[in-house]
C-alpha cells in the first residue's frame, strides 16, 4: 500500500487532477452553497479553508465570494500544490502533512471533499478543528465517496492500492457528534441509480 500523498502527487503530474475536479463538481457546489448561503444569511465577511485542496479550484472558487476575506487551501502532495499556485487566483496554499498539522489560524467554513478516510486518525482530526480550527459558530462540511452505504466504492481500496477506512455513514455522524459539533446532520448528494451519492457530514461550532 501507497502513501495517499504519492498516490495523488503522481495524479498530479499526470493531469489527473482535473479529472477530479470535474467528478466532484456537482457534490461540492452543493456543498459549498449550502455553507455560503449560511454566511450570506448571517452577512460577515468570512475566512474558508480546503482540506486537502488538490489543485486549488475550490479555494479559487470561494475566494471569488464578495464575502470571502481569505481562501486557503492545504494539502499533502507537492505536486497538487504546484499545479494550484500556477493557476493563480487569490488564494493561499500550505503543503504539510494534514495528519500532523496544526493550524495557527482559525476559520468560518472548512470544507474538505474526499479526504478524511485517507487519514491516520480522522475523528481526531475532526476534533482538532471543532476544538482549535473553527470559529464559534464556524462550519465543518466534509463529502465522502467511500463509505459502507455506497457498495461501488468497496474495491477502492485495492484498484487505487493506498489504505482507505471504511466507515459507515452512522459512524461518520458519531465523529462529527463526538468532536462537539452541533447540528450535525448528512445527506446524500448527486446519487443515482448504480450510485449511492457522496455522503455529506456537517457540524457547526
């Protein structure tokens, strides 16, 4: 088994990251509109943080809201990093690994699109931004493909060859609960007939 970070650094270099842009496009501009139209509701200007940004399209994205002060993207793989600096845009991007960073700023709106079940210890992750990332009243909105629901994404972990944890949507929830986020709730966004939909997990500090 691979690192998830050279898995997705070789995708990188392979242009493969704008294959994924265009798969998740419909899952995370629903996502992101649900989370923006939160901010628009309540009319201050707000910071936004992608986790495990790729090349950067969702940051670029957001950082073109008028009520966006700051856009910032993370991510592992150098090369996803390289490929979201060179498309320019208003926006800021930190290569660490997302495992063991601990962010020095907090922020409104963390997104993250198919991330969390790469990591060592997702629900600890999760609490570390409801404890220490997220402004009070900030929003954690997280979309997952692989997860016990979705049947067609059980063989993942073996084609793509790196670890991938397989939980069930319950569990996701219990995470989200268990980091001390309120109003948890999920959905399934842009599911179909052989597909189950990306699982989407929110909280609000």
């Amino acid at each position: 088994m691979r690192k998830p970070i050279d898995v997705f650094g070789d995708w990188a270099e392979k242009g493969k990251d704008r294959g994924m842009e265009k798969t998740h496009a419909i899952p995370v501009d629903e996502m992101i509109s649900f989370a923006l139209k939160e901010r628009l509701d309540i009319g201050k200007n707000f910071s936004f943080l992608d986790l495990g940004c790729g090349n950067g399209w969702v940051v670029r994205k957001v950082s073109n809201n008028t009520l966006c002060y700051r856009a910032v993207g993370i991510d592992g793989a150098k090369q996803m990093i390289t490929n979201a600096e060179s498309r320019g845009g208003d926006a800021e991007y930190i290569l660490a690994n997302i495992n063991s960073f601990n962010s020095p700023e907090k922020y409104d709106v963390i997104h993250s699109m198919e991330v969390l079940y790469y990591l060592e210890d997702p629900a600890g992750i999760v609490r570390k931004i409801s404890d220490s990332w997220l402004n009070k009243g900030g929003r954690l909105i997280v979309g997952v493909d692989h997860y016990y629901e979705n049947t067609d994404s059980h063989s993942w972990q073996e084609k793509v060859g790196t670890r991938m944890l397989m939980l069930k949507e319950s569990e996701w929830v219990q995470i989200f609960e268990m980091a001390g986020l309120d109003e948890v709730e999920s959905w399934h966004s842009n599911k179909h007939t052989d597909w189950a939909g990306t699982l989407v997990i929110t909280g609000k500090k």
